[in-house]
C-alpha cells in the first residue's frame, strides 16, 4: 500500500510539533526558573544585612489598635429607620449650615419652588 518501513514506526504526525523544540523550551525554563530563585534569595539576603543597618522602630509604633473586624448591622431595619428619618430632618426643615457666613439650609420643596420661580443663576 505505498506506506513504507519508517512511517510505520512514527507514533505521531511529524509536521505538527518538534520534540526538539520541547524539550528546548523546557530545558530554558528550567534554567529561567533556577536563575530567578537565586536572584530572589540574594536579594533577600542583600535586604536582611541592609535592615539591620537601621534602628529598631520606637515601642510606640507597636501600640496600635488591633483590628477587629467590620461593624455589623444587628438590627438593620432600625439602623435604616433611624438613617432616613435623620435625612428627611435635614431635607424638610431649617438650619444653619454656617451662621458666620449666612449661610442656610431651607426645605427642599421650597428651594424647588424658588428656583423654579427665580430660575437658575447665570
């Protein structure tokens, strides 16, 4: 059938991947993969001789809070209540905002009306 000896034998289609160039790359990233390791254990070693040139931080600096996690919301619904309603004071009511500058803060409804009176400024 025009097959010969030698094709018989191959186990894989030839003109699809080079064992050559396989085993070249793994061969390279080994040796990549070395070199990198003792490049990071010098410089390692280079940053412990050269920390040790400084002095040690103060006692204070060790005094910080330890972190204890974020605050949960134990009743939300409250929590929420009690947010909106502290909105609709500042939203519906008078106050000052900066009494030295005269400066005031009026109900929404009524600033809407103003503007919708005056118009916008240039």
């Amino acid at each position: 059938m025009g097959v010969n000896e030698s094709q018989r034998k191959r186990s894989y289609e030839q003109r699809d991947i080079s064992i050559g160039g396989v085993v070249l790359f793994a061969a390279g990233l080994i040796v990549a993969l070395i070199l990198v390791h003792f490049f990071a254990m010098g410089t390692f070693r280079h940053l412990a001789v050269q920390s040790s040139k400084y002095p040690l931080p103060s006692s204070l600096a060790k005094t910080r809070a330890e972190y204890t996690g974020p605050h949960l919301l134990v009743n939300q619904s409250l929590d929420m209540g009690k947010f909106r309603a502290s909105e609709d004071i500042l939203l519906n009511n008078y106050g000052w905002v900066d009494r030295s500058r005269g400066i005031v803060r009026i109900p929404i409804d009524h600033a809407m009306e103003l503007l919708a009176q005056q118009g916008t400024p240039p």
